[in-house]
C-alpha cells in the first residue's frame, strides 16, 4: 500500500466520521411535557412532503467515527489536530479553507502546512 492510498483511505474516513457525527448530533432531541394539541401552521405556508429526513447512522458507521477519534487522539499538537478536524470539517460543509484560517488566525498556506503534519502523523 503506497502513502498516497493510506492517506485517501485516512481522509476518506475522516470525512465519513464528520458526516456521521452532523447526522447524529443535528437530529431534533425530544423536549419537556407536550400538549396533544396540533400546533397552528399558516395556511400560507406549504408542507414540503418531499423533504426526507437524514437517516440515523448505522452502528458500524459510529464504531468507524469512534475509531477515527483515537486516531485524532495521536496527534498530540493541538494546533496540527485543529487543522486537520476543521479542514475535514470544512469540505464536508463546503466552506472555504480561507475562511476557516482566518478564524483560527493564521494564512491558508499555514493552515495546509498544520494539516498536511498532522496527516503525516497519523501515516506514520
């Protein structure tokens, strides 16, 4: 296995995690006591039948994120974990790596250098 195809299969995984821990943690949670009363909704308003909700992940997709989560707990450098979590974090939301290194402080190029350490750590 060369070191290219380790690292997509790293990546790969990393992006599958950040996917699954939105589908887990975004999901509505149940609220305190409820009334059997429907609530009122506009007649304006359409209902939009034909939005699926995002289904629960599987129990091996969540093993797979928890695996990911010891693999992050290898690289000891806080500054080179962010990077490598927001950057993932950031392709997985479609946000741009440049607006991400302007809120941690620091210049894309920075940013890509931290994430590509933090990588090779996790290769090595």
């Amino acid at each position: 296995m060369t070191v290219a195809h380790l690292e997509f299969l790293i990546i790969e995984r990393l992006v599958e995690a950040q996917v699954v821990l939105d589908r887990s943690v975004t999901r509505p949670r149940p609220k305190g006591p409820t009334t059997c009363w429907p609530e009122a909704m506009p007649e304006s308003e359409p209902i939009d039948a034909d939005d699926p909700r995002t289904p629960i992940p599987s129990a091996a997709a969540i093993s797979r994120m928890e695996e990911t989560w010891i693999w992050l707990a290898e690289i000891k450098d806080l500054k080179l974990r962010t990077a490598v979590v927001g950057k993932v974090a950031a392709w997985v939301h479609d946000r741009s790596t440049s607006s991400l290194a302007r809120e941690l402080g620091i210049n894309r190029v920075t940013l890509n250098r931290r994430f590509n350490t933090g990588l090779h750590v996790l290769i090595v």
